[in-house]
C-alpha cells in the first residue's frame, strides 16, 4: 500500500508576481490531500475522488497523445514518461482532502503534487527524486503542459513545504522563518475566477513593463527601484498605470518582507503591515478582490489583526489573516459576522 500526504500553500508576500518572473513568499499549511493506493490485477489506476463523489478509471497503458484540458493525472503520466518512466502496475486509489476547492488555497497543485509522488513511488525500482524536481514536474505537468497563464510557486511551495522565498526565474528557494505569528484562513463562500483573473493580471502587466522598455530598452524589471514607478511612468499608457505601479511596489514589498523573515525574530507588526500594503495593491491596482471580501478583511483588521490579504489568484477564495493569540477569537467572529463560511486557525508545515 502506497500513502500520500501534501499539503496546501498559502502566498504570504508577491500574489501576481511569479508570472513576472519576481520573486514570491509562500508557505505551505496544515491543510491536507490524502492519497492512499492499493495494487489491483487490472491494468489501470482506478482513482476514487471521494470529496468529489466520482471514479475516473486510467489505462497504464495509456499512449497519452492526446489529453484533455485541465486533466492533470494524464499530464503528470505523459511528463513523466517523458522522463523515462513506466507504469506497470494497476492501483486502486482514494483521494480526499480538506483543501477547500477553487479558493485559493492551492487544491489542485496539491493534487497534482500528490499524484507525482504517487507515480513514482509506485515505480518498480524505488526512484529517488528530490522536492525541487517533484515541484518542477507538476509545474510542467500543471502549467506548461497546457499552456496555461500561472507560474511556478503554488508547485515548488507545495512540494518543498515551509516557508520559502522563490526565485521565480530560477526556481531557487530560500527558507525562512515559520514564525508569522498565529494564522487564521477565512473562506469567503465566493468562487474564484482564476485563468480569467490570472490571464487579464499578466497580459496587463507585461504590456505596461513593454510599454516602458520600448522607451526606455535600458530597463530590467528585476533590477527595479521604487523610484522607477515615477521615472518611467508617462511611458505607460494610463489604463496600465496601475498594474505598473503593482509590479513596482510588490516587489519591494516582498523583498522587504523577506529581510524581516530571515531575522532570528521577525517583527511581526511589520510583517503585517507589509501584508496590508500588499493587499491594497491587489485591491486598488490589480483590482481582484470582490467587495464582500473587502469588508470581511476590514472587519477583521478592526477586531486586531496585524494584517490580512486574499489568497490565490483573487476574484473569490479565501483570505489569511495574521493575529495575535489575544486576538484570535475577535477575529475569527469578525470574519464570521462579516459574511465569513468558515474561519480556522492554520500552521506552517515543514
């Protein structure tokens, strides 16, 4: 019997950022995907969803030419064949979890990371594969395989665990402190809208950095200052404005943060601060947060929390929130009278 467990991941620092190819801090969470497989005489992986209440049945023989959008247990089999796997054996496979699906925690990268290490523990021969390889495959097999407009973090976090700084261009991870003090995760009841979000978010960006280096070829963006927002902004057309000002000031606040997290004991009133000033950088110039969760967060700063910010892609989903231990509870109602579904406490897992 082969039993999996991952976790899901939360962005702390850098939302809208990896597809840019600037850094990101995210840190993976107590919130689980449960893989458990058993051998079966049938030539296949019989998958049992059972939050989803479906079977879906998958030949090991498989050619795997052609795969559907979105199916991402035939992208992990294809990635990894063309890695040099084979499958061989037949499972009967459950999966569940208590990831809320579509709101922003990850459920989906966690599946497909559960998957990976599923095929290739289940390989004849045991195969060694490190966490930055894993995540480098369910990124291939999650994102590129279909074209698709996200980067790599929600993978290689997930794979890795902890709380890790990524560079997004090279796929280098540094950790960093776990503290960030005690974590509440609020579910807005609100369904994301990621692709349409994620593709809108990235095509403007990338068009208002075009629009300053086509004036100005000289310009790195990973080399970028806070200064840079008004040396170069009359190049930038006015509806992109804002999503040049978002590349600038995310950065910075994401570096920022990072100097204070790799401290021996962070400031955490800072850290929250940062996490406000970056969510209303998605709010205002990104503009991805629903007014319902606008509301949520403002209550749940108003009851003590030292910061709190939209999770995932934005449009819907949940929210983190950063609180003290006396706070906690007067947190947790303000999100609840505000319109929260749910509201739990959360840790950093390593």
């Amino acid at each position: 019997m082969i039993q999996i467990k991952v976790p899901a991941r939360i962005c702390f620092y850098g939302d809208h950022q990896d597809y840019l190819g600037l850094p990101v801090i995210a840190g993976a969470i107590n919130r689980y995907i449960n893989l458990t497989a058993k051998p079966i005489v049938e030539d296949a992986f019989v998958l049992h969803l059972k939050d989803l209440e479906e079977v879906v049945t998958i030949s090991i023989n498989d050619d795997l030419e052609e795969v559907e959008k979105d199916d991402y247990f035939r992208s992990c089999m294809a990635v990894l064949k063309q890695n040099g796997f084979q499958f061989y054996q037949g499972y009967s496979i459950e999966i569940s979890g208590n990831i809320p699906v579509n709101a922003g925690l990850s459920s989906s990268s966690a599946l497909t990371v559960a998957w990976l290490r599923f095929l290739i523990e289940s390989q004849e021969e045991p195969v060694l594969v490190n966490d930055y390889q894993i995540g480098r495959w369910a990124y291939e097999a999650e994102v590129l395989f279909f074209n698709q407009p996200g980067g790599l973090m929600d993978q290689y976090t997930i794979a890795q665990r902890g709380l890790i700084y990524i560079d997004t261009k090279s796929g280098e991870s540094t950790r960093l402190s776990a503290d960030l003090g005690t974590l509440l995760v609020a579910e807005s009841g609100l369904a994301k809208k990621t692709l349409e979000v994620l593709k809108n978010a990235r095509v403007y960006a990338q068009n208002a950095i075009e629009a300053v280096q086509k004036v100005h070829p000289e310009f790195e963006l990973e080399n970028a200052q806070l200064g840079d927002y008004e040396k170069y902004v009359d190049s930038v057309p006015e509806e992109l404005k804002g999503y040049w000002y978002a590349a600038i000031h995310n950065y910075h606040i994401t570096l920022s943060a990072k100097e204070e997290l790799l401290k021996d004991s962070p400031n955490l009133h800072l850290l929250g601060d940062l996490m406000n000033q970056h969510q209303a950088i998605l709010q205002h110039q990104i503009k991805n947060t629903p007014k319902e969760m606008v509301q949520m967060m403002d209550a749940a700063v108003k009851a003590g929390a030292m910061g709190a910010k939209t999770i995932g892609s934005g449009g819907g989903g949940c929210m983190v929130a950063m609180v003290t231990e006396e706070v906690k509870d007067e947190v947790k109602q303000a999100f609840l009278n505000a319109g929260a579904k749910a509201v739990y406490e959360v840790d950093i897992t390593t």
